[in-house]
C-alpha cells in the first residue's frame, strides 16, 4: 500500500549518543525524509536524555533500501536490536522463521495490554505471543461530502443495502458517487479487502492472504457479486487517474465518497475541513461477522539475538509510551488511544476516526500488498482492476487469481 510519503534515496545517517554510556543499544529505521526523520530523532532524542546510561546508535536508512536489507542484518550474528517494521503477515514472515524476539514480556510488564485497542493488539501478535509494539496508523474508512448528503437529504449509510441506494441516488443526482482512481492498482484492493471483511470475516480473509484457501471458492465469489453491484456508481475513466488525483474530485464537490485513508486530510483545504468532510465506517453486510477495519501499522521489532537484549526492551517499552507516541500525534494518526492530538481541524479529525473506527474493532487487517506475499499482491491488484474495468470477465479474473495462489503458495 503505497502511503507515507518515504524518501527513496540511498540515505544512510548513523548517530552515537552519550558515547560515554556503559550500555549500547543499536537502532535501525526507515523513517527516512521530511518530518517522518525529524520525529524519529525526535523520539532517539528524547529517549536518550531519560537514558543517559544508554548508548544509542541510531542509523535511518531510505525505506526501499531497507526492506531489501532487512533480512541480511536480521539473520546475521550481529543483528541490530531494534528495528521498524510493519505488523501483520509481513511481521509474521519473519517470526516464522524465527528471526524477531518474543516481547510479551515488555506488553505485560509495562501494562500495554489495557492501553491498546483489540484490533491493534490482535495485529501484534503471533500464535498467541507478542512481537511487535504499534506506532502509527493508516486508517480506513468511507470519506463523504457532507454539504451534498445534507444537499439531498442523505444520511451516512450503515448497511449495505443503504450504501447501494445511496449511490443510487446520489447518480441520479449528477453527481459521482464514489470516487477510485486505480492508475497504480493499489486503491482497488481496498474495495476487495473490505468487501471479503465484511462478508467473510477477519480470520478467512487473513486464510486467503495466506493462500490458505482458495479464490475459486463461493466466499470469494460472493464478494465480486457485491462488489459488481457498485461498479456502475465508480468514477468513469479511473485508471486514468491517481489516488490522489480521485481525491480532487471530492474536494472539487463533482464525487460524494471515496474509500481512502486518513491521509485525505492532508490534502482537503483545513478551513473547509470539518464543515464538508465526514466519514463512515465500510458498510455492514452481515452483522454476525465481527468488526474489522483495515488500520495498517508502522512500529517495532526486536531481533531474536540481539546484542543488548536489556536496553532493547527498556526502548520498546519506551516507544509505546505516551510520551513517545505523543511526538508523532502531531503528524499523524497513532495507536496508542490516549494521546492527545492538535486542537486544529485536522487534529479533531483525527481524534473522531480513532475513536470511532479503530477503537470499536475487533480486528484491523494490514491492507492487501501487506498481508500476502508480494507476487501474489501484484496479482491480485492487477486481477482487481481488471474486474472493475471488464467484469463480464469474471471467470477469467477468478481463474487468474487462482493460478497466481497456487504459483506463489504451491498447491
């Protein structure tokens, strides 16, 4: 899922603090640019002054980079202690393999288990066990234009069947009800991630992403049936477009909704913020499957042999603290809930989308190029546009799918 904003560039900047400290501890990150390295210095910063004994090496490598060198530095004998990365199948990928550190002591010791969310939570686990501590978060939901609901006398759909009439209405109306633009793939998925979500559940969405199950099946199928139901209402021409380009036509007033993530508040005009944009959760289409919401999570892991085990933990412990997690908030959506954000129009916002999306959620799902493996992502987005765009090839797509699950996961 292509989100924040990283530099690409080969950046590497290595920092030693209190060099005279007894004890060492080695950090390695990807936030590398911009505000994201100004709040990770931040964060070293402010660790290290309640630290003095502690000697961090902190380097920040350009994120692309280090996703190649992850596993290089993880299966070495010489490990960093702590390192940023993504929860869900690609932190599970690495604790299969055995290569990231059992850190449930740090969740029960420090009390995170009653700060964090269910959702949250559940995406820091492994088979029952604790790997991973939260930082910051992506999060989902449906973002409508509040003058023009209110222009036709709509209220925010909470079922499927109202979100179908909705659209309906809104078509009618001239308007673009939902607004998608899928020239780089990735915004698609999220329309199947949901739809499996809200019909399927977490647990056989999680199954699929894990080639587990197939795409052949009647559950995946049900999820096109649902998703061929809206394809009318999508804006016209959308491979031609961008996300963030998708995003213009809500802020211009042409399209009602759009399925993005929090992010669209970096680009909707802050004075016309919280008087025209709202948000709804995916709608409901079977209530007795549990809520889940796709909330993907940048944080931290440690490595299994890591060479100062004691002061890794005392930093991770740090990093899910408030104080931590505050230096964050002011930029961007966190996961620890007790945080306060900016008294601005972005910040209360946020505010209402944490509470009202993520905290309610028994689980939150990654996003799709996140919870399967790469190939099959590629795929499968590619598989997705091609639905939205001929679905009278449906058979085809479904075979496709198929074929690529059983290349990548064998079976």
């Amino acid at each position: 899922m292509l989100r924040k904003a990283w530099v690409f560039g080969v950046v590497v900047v290595a920092i030693g603090l209190f060099a005279g400290a007894a004890e060492k501890l080695v950090y390695n990150s990807y936030m590398s640019g911009g505000m994201w390295e100004e709040k990770d210095r931040a964060i070293v910063e402010l660790f290290s002054s309640l630290n003095p004994d502690i000697q961090v090496e902190h380097s920040i490598v350009a994120h692309e980079d280090f996703k190649n060198l992850l596993r290089t530095w993880l299966v070495s004998s010489n490990p960093p202690d702590v390192l940023t990365w993504f929860a869900g199948e690609r932190l599970r990928y690495f604790v299969e393999k055995g290569l990231v550190a059992d850190i449930t002591d740090v969740w029960t010791d420090y009390g995170l288990e009653e700060i964090f969310s269910p959702g949250v939570k559940a995406a820091c686990k492994a088979d029952g066990k604790y790997y991973f501590i939260p930082l910051s978060e992506d999060v989902w939901a449906v973002f409508y234009r509040k003058d023009i609901f209110a222009q036709l006398g709509l209220e925010p759909p909470t079922t499927w069947d109202e979100f179908v009439k909705v659209c309906e209405v809104l078509k009618n109306a001239g308007y673009v009800p939902l607004a998608i633009g899928t020239r780089y793939l990735w915004t698609a998925a999220a329309w199947f991630d949901y739809l499996n979500l809200r019909i399927n559940g977490a647990e056989f969405h999680l199954k699929l992403m894990a080639g587990e199950v197939p795409y052949d099946s009647p559950q995946v199928r049900k999820v096109f049936e649902h998703w061929k139901q809206v394809l009318p209402y999508f804006l016209p021409n959308h491979t031609s477009y961008s996300g963030d380009q998708s995003t213009e036509f809500v802020i211009q007033g042409k399209a009602a909704m759009i399925l993005q993530g929090n992010w669209i508040t970096e680009s909707y005009p802050a004075d016309r913020l919280e008087e025209e944009l709202g948000f709804f959760r995916f709608p409901i289409i079977d209530p007795d499957v549990p809520l889940a919401e796709e909330v993907p999570i940048d944080g931290y892991i440690m490595s299994a042999n890591a060479p100062h085990p004691e002061a890794a933990q005392k930093f991770l412990a740090f990093l899910a603290s408030k104080e931590a997690q505050q230096i964050v908030a002011d930029y961007d959506v966190v996961a620890r809930p007790d945080v306060e954000y900016p008294d601005t129009p972005v910040g209360r916002f946020t505010r209402r989308l944490v509470d009202e999306i993520v905290t309610p959620a028994e689980f939150v799902t990654q996003f799709y190029d996140r919870d399967t493996l790469p190939p099959m992502a590629d795929a499968g987005m590619n598989a997705f546009v091609k639905f939205m765009v001929y679905p009278d090839k449906l058979e085809e797509v479904i075979r496709e799918l198929e074929q690529a699950r059983k290349r990548v996961f064998g079976g």
